[in-house]
C-alpha cells in the first residue's frame, strides 16, 4: 500500500498512535481511514481547480425573495443530482443579474462534493479557447475539455452574437455530450431567439432540438 501522506501527518499520527497504545490492527486501520480523507480531499481540490467555478454565495447565504417565479422545487430536486445520471440538461433563462449563475455554480459545486468532474465556462469564452486551435487534431483535443466532464456549465449565452463557425462548435459540443452527459446552459433568449444569436447558422434549430430533448427548465423573473 502506497501512502501519499506527508511526512508531518505521518509523524503526528504515529505519535497519536503510539500515546494511544493503539493495537496493530488499530493502526492499520486508522492509517488507511486517514490516507483514504487525504486522497479524497486532493481528488476535490483538483477536481475543483478544473472546474474554474471561481467565487460565488453559496446557497445558506441566498435570498430566496430575489428569485422571482421561480421553481424552488425543481430547483431543489436538481441538487439531488439525478439528473446526472440519466443526462439531463437544465435551462436557467431569465434577464441579466437576475442569479442564474450563482445557482448553476451552485449546483457545480453540489456535483464536485458528491465526486462529478465538472466545467464552467462562459460562451465567449469556451469558443475562444476552440478557435485559437491551429489544427483539427489540436481542436479535437481542446473539445474533449468540454465533452469529458459529467457536468458543463456554459454561461452567458445570448449577451454576444456568433459567426457560423461558433454555431458550428457549439453544436459538436451539444451533440456529444447528447444523453450521455448533462449541459448547463444560463442564457436572457427564449429558445426562439437563439437562432439571431448565431446568423446564417444552419445547425441552430438541430443544436436547440437536442438541447432541449432532455431538459429542465427554469425561468427566472427581474424583481
């Protein structure tokens, strides 16, 4: 067994276990309890970094009132994370500074506690980091950063419009993670308006049908 303890964790514990006269199996036991916390708590810190939530009001600190018309249930039932499972994707539609992004990055951060890889990202800046790929190859392997992880958050959508080839990108994106991992996507546009979002893009109306396939949607209203 390959312990990745530090060296300090490792003396305190010998020095707890040798006060304690603790039996061998005790120590063993104990050992492999404290190493199996310390690789779950990295495998979080990783997981996390990955993730680039950045800083966000965790929902304790949230003022429900703010959230007008809005679906608390459903809301709730989708911190349960079962939409995971079967690759739901969700919708949070409403004005700017309304909190759509305080409750995707919620329920990303619900994702990672429960040991989900997750994404977050803005539209702008997702199809930014696709388009300066200078080859196909080096595109293919920029696009699994968003098609690998069980959660993707792309925020934003609708506040810049897109050329073809972003419409193009946004539909490889959709299309692979199509019931098998979930999509988030925050956006001000009804699904009619996506359309003038990405002109001359022919692929918008297959991009919203898959999109929508599988989705819960939540509106929010300005207060």
């Amino acid at each position: 067994l390959r312990f990745s303890l530090g060296e300090d964790a490792l003396r305190s514990f010998l020095s707890h276990a040798t006060q304690s006269r603790l039996s061998p199996l005790q120590v063993l036991e104990q050992l492999v309890a404290l190493e199996r916390q310390h690789r779950d708590r990295k495998n979080l810190e990783r997981r996390t970094r990955l993730a680039a939530l950045g800083r966000f009001a965790p929902l304790a600190d949230l003022d429900w009132a703010h959230f007008k018309k809005f679906d608390r249930a459903l809301y709730d039932q989708l911190l349960t994370l079962a939409f995971l499972r079967s690759g739901d994707n969700i919708l949070l539609r409403g004005p700017s500074g309304v909190g759509k992004t305080t409750l995707a990055k919620n329920l990303c951060h619900q994702a990672l506690l429960q040991g989900h890889t997750v994404r977050f990202c803005t539209l702008a800046a997702c199809l930014a980091d696709l388009l300066r790929q200078e080859s196909l190859p080096a595109l293919e392997r920029r696009l699994r950063r968003y098609t690998a992880p069980q959660l993707l958050v792309i925020d934003e959508l609708g506040y810049l419009p897109c050329d073809q080839r972003s419409a193009d990108l946004l539909f490889h994106i959709v299309s692979r993670r199509h019931e098998q991992r979930s999509l988030l996507i925050t956006t001000n546009l009804p699904f009619k308006d996506w359309g003038a979002l990405f002109p001359g893009a022919a692929c918008v109306a297959a991009l919203v049908d898959r999109f929508v396939q599988h989705c819960h949607v939540l509106d929010i209203h300005a207060p």
